[in-house]
C-alpha cells in the first residue's frame, strides 16, 4: 500500500515512523496488502492510504507514540485529488497463486498442435497450427518453471518467450547451414512436450494446485445502474456495426488523398464516437475487466484490419522486399550474401521462414495481417509491462487505449521492427519487475550530482523483493530476448540502451554486470556490421533539427501537409500532456523516473543519426507505453467519474483515435499496392534478364518480392533507384525530359535496363507534388513512340518499357 501526504518532509527522521495496520484490532498476522508504513507525518498531515479504489483517511500526529494503529472500522472515500498522481506506485508483493500447472499445460496442448501442424496436409491450416504453437508452446513451457505469480505477466512472458526461441533457434540453424524447418520444428515441438509433461507431473507431485479460474480478493466493483452496466455493450455493438458498414459500402479507389478516414465518412465517425463513450462509462463506472478488454480487442481491430480488408493485398510498397527475403531463405536453405543488409539481420525473416517453409503458404498470402496480430501482441505486453508501474485497472486500460488509437506509426506492418517492438517491451517487463529498485544511499548526498541523483530517486517505491537467484534468472531471460532483438534489427538495441546505462547510473538498475552482458551481445553482433548500415542510413549525421524531422524534407500539397499536421500536433500534445504529469511530481519524482527515462530517453539518440528519416517515428512508438501510463494516471487516477466527465472523455477519445487514424492511414492513396502492380512484379522477376536494372519512376513499386532479387540492380539492392527523389528529376520530369532519362539510366553500366511506371506512380507525385498533373502520362507516351524503348510488359494501369538499342553519339565537327 501506498502512503500518501501533503507534507510529508523529503528526508524522514527514523523515529517518525508509524505502522498503521487496516484490520481486526489484535490480529497476529494482518494481510501485506492491509498494512502502510507512514514517515515523518506532521501534526496536521492528514495521511491517505490505498484500499482498492478506496481511501483510508487518518489525522495522525508526532507526539503519538504507538508503533502500530489498528483501525477496525475505517472513514472509507473514493480516491481523488492529486494524490492519484502519486500511482505509478509499486508492483504487488508476490502473493499471487502459482498458476506453473496451468502454463504446463499449455504448453503441452500447443506442443500437439504444431506437431499436428506437420502432419496435415501443407495449407492454411497447417500455418495456424504452427503459429499456435510457436506463439505459445515454447514460451508456456519455460514459465512453467517459473514460478511468476502473476498470470497477466506469465501470459505476455509466455508469447514473448516462444518468439525469442523461434527466432534464435531459427537463425542459429540458417547460419550453421542446418536448415531444415520440419525437423527443428518437430523437434521443438516434441521437448516442449515432454517438458511440459514432466514438469506437470512433478508440480501434481508437489501438490501445487491447477488453477483454471480467478483467485484472490474480488475486485472492487460498484453497480452503477441497469443504464449505465447496459451502455457498453450497447456502444460496442453500435461502433463495430457502423464500422463494418461503412467498410462494406466503401470501394479501395474512392480512397483519394485525404486517406481513410474521409473516405469511410459520416457513419464511421458516429460510431467511433459512440464507441469511445461506450468505453468511458466503463472506465470511470464499474471498470469490468472484460468489457474494458474487448473494447482493447476492437480499437486494434479497425485501426489495423480496414485495409487488408478493404483490398487484400499487403500494404506498403518496401513491405514486399521483406516478402523476397523470407523466398530467398526457403529457396536456398542459406543466406547469399554478405552486403544486403537484410541478410545481416536475419532473425524476423528466418523466423518466417520456417512457418512458411513447413506449412508451404508463401509470405504473400498472410503478410498483410501482420499490423493487426502485431497490435494484439503488442497491447498484451504493454498491458503487463504498465502492471509494473500501477495495479489501477482503470490506467492501465486508458494507457493500453491510448497506445493502440493514438499510434500513428505502424509499427507492426510484416517487418522486424514489428517483432522486436513486441520483444523489447517484454524485456522492460522483465527489468521493471525484477531488476530495478530504489538506490541504497548510505549517507547524505554531496557534490551536485550527489544531490541531483538524490532528488530523481526522491519517492520511488518499493519493488518486488526478489533474492539473488530470481534476479539471475530474470537477467538471463531478458538477455535471451535481448539477443533475439539484436539478430533481428539494427536500432532497437541502440534505442534501448540509452535508458539502461541511466538506471544503472543511478544505481536503480541491479546488477551492473547485466548491463555489461547486454553490450558485449550488441557488440559481437553489430560492430562487424556498422559499416553497411552507416552507408545505408548515415547512422551519424549530428544534426538534431534534421534528424527529428522525419523523412519528408517538405510539405507540398494541402493533403501531405494536412496528414504530417496531425501526426505532429498529436505526437508533440502527447509528450507534453506526458511531461505535465513528470512535473507535478517533481517534489517525489522517483515515483514517475523509471517510466519516464525509458520513455523519453531514447530521444537523444537523435542528436547522432536519423536512421533514414525512421529514427523519430521509432522513438515516438517506443515512447507511448509510458506515455500512455503518465497521462492515464492523470487522466483515469481519479477513479470514478460523473456522466459529464464520461461524455467528454469518450469524445476526445475518439478524436485521439481519428486524429491518429489520419496519421496511420491518411496517405493510403499511395501506400495502397494494387495487385496489378504485384503482378507486374512478379512477371518481371520471373522473366528479366538477370543482372539486369530496374529503375522506377517513383518508389512506391512491389520490388525484390521474389527470391532472386539479388540477380538485380547489383550494387544497389539495399535500395530502389527511383528518378522521383534525385534531385535531377524531382518536379520536373515529362516526356520531353526522355533523353534525359536514358543517359541517366545507361549511366549505371547494367547490361539491360528496364523502366516501370504505373498509375500508382501517377498518384505518388499527386500527393507529395513531385511531378506536373500529366507527367505520367506524357512520359508514357514518349516512351511508346521512342524507337530506344519497347513494351516488356504492359497491364491494367502498369507498363515495365525495355531500353534498347545504343546511346545516340555525339555529332563530329
């Protein structure tokens, strides 16, 4: 329980300490979780004690010389005020159930499952089955030896350690050149079994009960009426339906340039709205878990899944070279090539590999729900990494909503980035939760940096004790995942450990031998690799003005600038709302410096490189989980709430949501892959000459979607060779500008080149006004009536033009 006093004096004396025990009087042995320690109380002080989404409120003096106060009939009041604020407060002491039996048996369930996943015929059944069991066998079967207490944590622990072991098992056998799928599968599959079996039985033995159900107190509820329990449902059902009609009446080429949400309309709009208030009346009413979480289930849901439903092909264009990757593995059984920098990080792609190497369903068919089975995964360890910070159902929830709707940078389309976002936020649980606590300071701080360091730790609760054994353990497990991130991507790891060399600095993170372990796994792996990626991303460009602004250089038609407007309004109203919270704590700071130094430090790596433009929305997305912890406790700290509270929070809700849509999907005119385009792609592979160019137009194209993308554009396969975004080209390129073109393209010294260009080209420089109205079609005709180029391919709205013959040459004097 949580203490709370207006006055209370920074640096307590040790005799002012009173134990205050809310029970029976005279009981031996009162429950942890009823009992407070208050410090240096005051004689006016009135001092606030947590009893679930209640107050105790007890005058206390100095002169009263009790050591312990038993109240058997307590002034109970609803929490309110600023004392909220003070949450994000402790974890709960470990006295939860051991729920090992249960994930024991999980893990033997799911192991059946992807062995069964092997036998049946190759398809779309059998990918779900693998991926049943490789989202949760693996990682079931570990926390059934680990004895976590916790079932929402063991659960999102579960799904991140199943991945973890998919991808280092996956990646460890390419790079040995013991590719061999089915068997490392069924293999994986046969010790989660046994495992599981054997750890079932001993824990039977152990009498360690099965726990299916509930356990514990019951949650603190209050019936707020037949209207107001009936809302919820009401406004889920009302949301979801105008959704869905508005999605069925919508045709994916009535999208224009404003995105998605104006195309949806009206009807989508109200039922965003009511949808939100819906939410709100829970929120600030009875806060039933499962009404909050299927409201948590819904907002990723039309957030991700509106365009795979809309049109069924894989958004945006770079995803598809993510596509050729996972070919390029199951094709060859190896990696190739030493330069491309995909290859050099092969974990999410190795990892995928195996799932459609056993199930024989190529990436093509299922990438395009990566976002939305990203966002769900995310939003479970969001969730249990927040559950570390404050055991408020009613924050959580808020700052779980808040991480989904306001997340206008997708973070889960078919990438690495999708799975090591979901990875690192497990690590932060790990760490939250086992390896941080406050400093130990032995004596009064000296020097400014002795002070500054006292005043930032000033106030931080108490963590789960934990003896030196969990702690290892708990550091091997992260480091597990830490690995699993470093094989995968190249700036999560540096992201992360900023806010890690901080806490050890300050002392709150234990051991510093675990920070030590961390940077020896990031730089075996990643030093023999800087090179490639500084000559792809220009890693250290110390310009900070630069670097935060993104990958657009500027604004050129109302619709861009609109679309960027919004995102920038909602990412900078967010942080500040966020930092609002961190300065009205500031006399106990220690309560909000953990979840706002990983949450806001990443942002100094700024100052050194942009990471191609991509830096500043990775750190916007690394920063929500405790974004949405620091507002939620403004915002939902305070409890229940009255009907106007609940109105006005569920339409700004919905706003936040719209406001992060347009953001997500406002430039869906361009990030829309038509399958006219793919198919393009894949005759081109198929069919063009090998070592031969391929230049684009503009760089919204499915490249490098097939296995022998390396046969192509040699020296340049990291990156498409697009003439819109050369300066040479950009906004000014035409069918008179076709000499031009050919000595720039016979320039790359490719033995045979070939030049794309399509309707949704033609829509690209719309958008970002790269190009005149007609320039596409100007180029095109051009490009028909030179006698240098000839048709190579020609479908509904894409052409790929052959060059041919040989340059003109100069005229003699």
């Amino acid at each position: 329980m949580q203490q709370r006093s207006a006055d209370t004096p920074e640096q307590p004396a040790p005799d002012s300490t009173v134990r205050i025990v809310v029970g029976a009087a005279g009981e031996a042995f009162p429950s942890p979780d009823a009992t407070a320690v208050i410090s240096a109380v005051d004689k006016d002080a009135t001092t606030r004690l947590e009893v679930g989404d209640r107050t105790v409120k007890i005058p206390i003096g100095p002169d009263d010389s009790s050591d312990t106060r038993y109240m058997p009939a307590p002034v109970l009041t609803t929490a309110g005020g600023s004392a909220a604020l003070a949450e994000p407060a402790t974890a709960e002491p470990e006295t939860g159930a051991d729920h090992r039996p249960e994930f024991a048996i999980a893990g033997g369930l799911t192991a059946v499952i992807g062995l069964l996943g092997l036998v049946v015929p190759n398809g779309p059944l059998s990918l779900i089955l693998s991926l049943v069991f490789v989202l949760v066998g693996p990682g079931a079967a570990i926390m059934s030896v680990a004895n976590v207490r916790n079932r929402l944590v063991s659960w999102a622990l579960t799904v991140a350690g199943s991945i973890a072991v998919l991808t280092l098992l996956s990646a460890v056998t390419l790079w040995a050149k013991v590719w061999e799928p089915t068997a490392w599968l069924a293999a994986l599959g046969a010790v989660t079994l046994v495992g599981s079996i054997v750890q079932f039985v001993r824990l039977t033995r152990s009498g360690v009960p099965l726990i299916l159900g509930r356990v514990g107190k019951p949650r603190d509820t209050a019936d707020n009426g037949l209207v107001f329990g009936a809302v919820p449902f009401i406004t889920l059902v009302l949301g979801v339906g105008l959704w869905a009609l508005a999605l069925t009446q919508l045709n994916p080429d009535d999208v224009g340039l404003y995105g998605f949400s104006a195309a949806l309309g009206v009807p989508f709009i109200v039922g965003a709205v009511l949808l939100f208030i819906g939410f709100a009346v829970e929120l600030f009413g009875r806060a039933r878990p499962l009404v909050l979480v299927a409201h948590l289930i819904v907002v990723p849901i039309i957030m991700q899944a509106t365009v795979p439903l809309l049109d069924g092909t894989i958004e945006y264009a770079w995803t598809y070279k993510h596509i050729g990757v996972v070919d390029l593995i199951n094709a060859n059984s190896s990696l190739i090539s030493g330069s491309d920098i995909y290859q050099q990080w092969p974990g999410f792609f190795s990892a995928v590999a195996m799932l459609s190497n056993v199930s024989a369903v190529d990436g093509l068919s299922f990438a395009a729900w990566s976002s939305l089975t990203f966002a769900l995964i995310t939003s479970l360890m969001v969730a249990a990494l927040l559950r570390q910070f404050t055991k408020d159902r009613r924050i959580i929830a808020l700052a779980v909503l808040l991480f989904q709707a306001c997340m206008w940078v997708d973070i889960g389309y078919f990438s690495p980035q999708a799975m090591v976002f979901a990875l690192m936020l497990a690590f932060w649980v790990i760490v939250t939760r086992w390896l941080i606590g406050p400093p130990v300071l032995k004596a009064e701080p000296k020097g400014r940096i002795g002070r500054l360091r006292a005043w930032a730790v000033q106030g931080m609760p108490q963590r789960v004790e934990t003896d030196a054994r969990t702690r290892r353990f708990a550091a091997f497990g992260a480091a597990g995942l830490f690995a699993a991130i470093v094989v995968s991507h190249q700036l999560t790891p540096v992201l992360m450990m900023v806010p890690l060399f901080a806490l050890t600095i300050l002392g709150i993170l234990r051991p510093k031998v675990f920070l030590v372990g961390l940077v020896a796994i990031m730089l075996i792996f990643f030093v023999p690799r800087l090179g490639s990626v500084n000559s792809q991303y220009s890693l250290f460009s110390f310009d900070l003005l630069s670097n935060a602004s993104g990958n657009s250089a500027s604004w050129n038609t109302p619709e861009q600038e609109f679309s960027a407007t919004v995102s920038r309004v909602l990412a900078i109203g967010l942080w500040l709302a966020a930092l609002v919270a961190v300065f009205l704590t500031r006399k106990r700071l220690g309560r909000v410096l953990v979840p706002a130094l990983i949450g806001f430090l990443p942002m100094v790596t700024l100052v050194a490189g942009n990471y191609g433009g991509e830096a500043i929305y990775r750190v916007f997305a690394f920063s929500m989980p405790f974004v949405g912890l620091l507002i939620g406790v403004l915002w939902a700290g305070k409890g229940r709430r009255g009907v106007p509270a609940m109105l006005a929070s569920g339409v700004l809700l919905a706003m936040l949501m719209l406001a992060g849509l347009q953001g997500l999907q406002g430039q869906l005119m361009v990030h829309q892959v038509r399958a006219t385009d793919i198919e393009a792609a894949q005759y081109f592979y198929a069919n063009a000459e090998p070592g031969s160019g391929l230049i684009l137009v503009a760089p919204n194209f499915p490249t490098k979607l097939e296995a022998n993308y390396g046969e192509f554009n040699k020296g340049h396969v990291s990156v498409d060779i697009s003439l819109i975004g050369d300066p040479l080209f950009t906004g000014n390129i035409n069918g008179g500008r076709l000499p031009d073109i050919e000595t720039y393209i016979r320039a790359m010294n490719y033995p045979t080149n070939y030049l794309v260009v399509s309707d949704a080209m033609d829509d690209y420089t719309d958008y970002f006004g790269t190009a005149d109205d007609n320039a596409m079609q100007s180029l095109n005709t051009a490009l028909r009536g030179s006698a240098n180029w000839q048709v190579f391919y020609n479908g509904p709205g894409v052409t790929i033009y052959k060059l041919v013959g040989t340059a003109a040459t100069p005229a003699a004097n």
